[in-house]
C-alpha cells in the first residue's frame, strides 16, 4: 500500500497552492491512501479564547465544500477530521472518504487542550470517549487527534484490535516539532502499527506551524518527515509487518 502525508498552509491563499500540488503528487505516486492535517479546510479557529459561532459555522461550512474536493485525489482514500455541528453543539471528527461511499464520520476528539494558540475545550465540545477502529483501503485504521497521541493507553487498546495504521491527524507548532515525532514514534510501537500524521505549516494569526508530516513504521522507524521543501512524502507499506508486529515485543506483554 501505498500512503501519503503532507503539510499544507494554514492560510487560504497558500492553501489552495498547496493542495494542487498534493493532487499532482497523489496522482504521480500512485498512492492508495491520504492522510491529511486536523481540520485542515480553514484557517485554524482556535487561536484565540475569543470564540465566535459564525466563525465555527463558516469552517463547518468550508468543510463541507471542500469534502467535494476529494475527488482530486481518488482513488486515493483519505483520512482527516473536520469541524462539525451536532444540534448545534461543536465537534471535531474524524472522517474516512472514499470515492465510492463518501465521507464516512469516525472518532470525534476527546483530549482538548486550553492555551494560548489552541483554546479547543471553549471552540468545541468533546465527544463520547470511543476509540473504535475503521476499515478502510483494506486496511483497519484507529485514528488519535493531535492531543490524543499524547495518551497512550489508547495506541496500546488499538493493538489489541489490530490496526495497521494508526492517523494522527496534527495542528501543532514549530517549536515543538521534535517532541510530536518522538510522540509519533512511542505511538507507532504501543499500537505496533504504521503511524501515519499530517500538520499544517506556515505562519498565522501568531502561530508558527510546525508541518512534519511523517510515515513511522511498526517498530519506531522514520520512513520519512515532510518539510518545506517536500510537502508530500509518499511511502509504500507493508500491512503484514503490523500484522505481525502484534506478536513482538512490547505488544504480546500482557496489561
């Protein structure tokens, strides 16, 4: 299989250069799977601790639109998350698309942070604490948003479903860049699955995205990290590897 990951600009304008590029990569590569940044169709909301609900329902409202745009890189699946309203309370929810059946809805984020760039806990509501595998592209797939990677009992319980790919969809900084792909490597041995994360980059609204987008195998091993000059990384994988991986050290140890 072949999988893809990205960083792409949280501004509007770079946006939509960033992604014509990631549909001419997508379909040069050949890849079966996308996976793309948290939220990633609109600037970051969250910014600020001054929450605005026409701003929520504008994301939602990009959201949906740009979900027709998917279509660009199928065959290609594609995994993200994007800003929801559930009579009328927010949420940020995973999602699979594939061409054939559209936009499927998954995991709805738990962990919510609450500080200066990322006032989540007062822009949205979390959902049901649920971490359910999805198949998909032939694969099953557990998705941790961003915050959620950070809590690795939940990459350990992934494992004992058998995932092979773990989607960790990010809106993280720059500074911290280092310290999300150690996390990403942790998170890619407890599930002992591939795990796959795309970031937004650039500057905005006093935030320095980090992008970093990166492909780590079953064992802890960088196949590749984006950067600002290869914004689309595509690596080729094989499932059997996390098959097997659940039979290895640390995951056979029972909890």
């Amino acid at each position: 299989m072949k999988v893809t990951v990205c960083e792409l600009d949280d501004k509007s304008d770079g946006f939509e250069k960033d992604w014509q590029g990631l549909a001419a990569h997508v379909k040069q590569a050949g890849s079966d799977l996308v996976s793309l940044p948290e939220m990633p169709f609109f600037p970051w909301p969250a910014w600020t601790d001054q929450v605005d609900p026409a701003v929520w329902e504008q994301a939602v409202q990009a959201h949906e639109q740009w979900l027709a745009r998917l279509q660009e890189l199928a065959p290609a699946v594609v995994l993200g998350s994007r800003p929801v309203l559930d009579n009328a309370v927010p949420h940020n929810e995973a999602f699979v698309w594939e061409q054939a059946a559209g936009s499927t809805p998954s995991h709805r984020k738990y962990y919510l942070p609450e500080e200066e760039g990322f006032w989540e806990a007062s822009w949205y509501r979390r959902g049901e604490k649920d971490f359910q595998s999805i198949s998909c592209a032939q694969a099953k797939v557990g998705f941790l948003l961003c915050t959620e990677m950070w809590f690795t009992e939940h990459a350990r319980a992934y494992a004992r479903q058998g995932i092979e790919l773990l989607a960790c969809p990010r809106a993280t900084e720059l500074s911290s860049l280092e310290k999300w792909v150690a996390g990403g490597r942790a998170a890619a041995v407890m599930s002992g699955s591939y795990c796959i994360s795309s970031n937004r980059s650039g500057e905005n609204n006093g935030v320095s995205w980090g992008g970093g987008g990166w492909v780590i195998d079953p064992d802890g091993q960088i196949l590749g990290v984006t950067h600002a000059d290869e914004r689309y990384l595509t690596r080729e994988i094989d499932l059997a590897r996390a098959a097997a991986a659940k039979q290895t050290y640390p995951r056979y140890v029972k909890e």
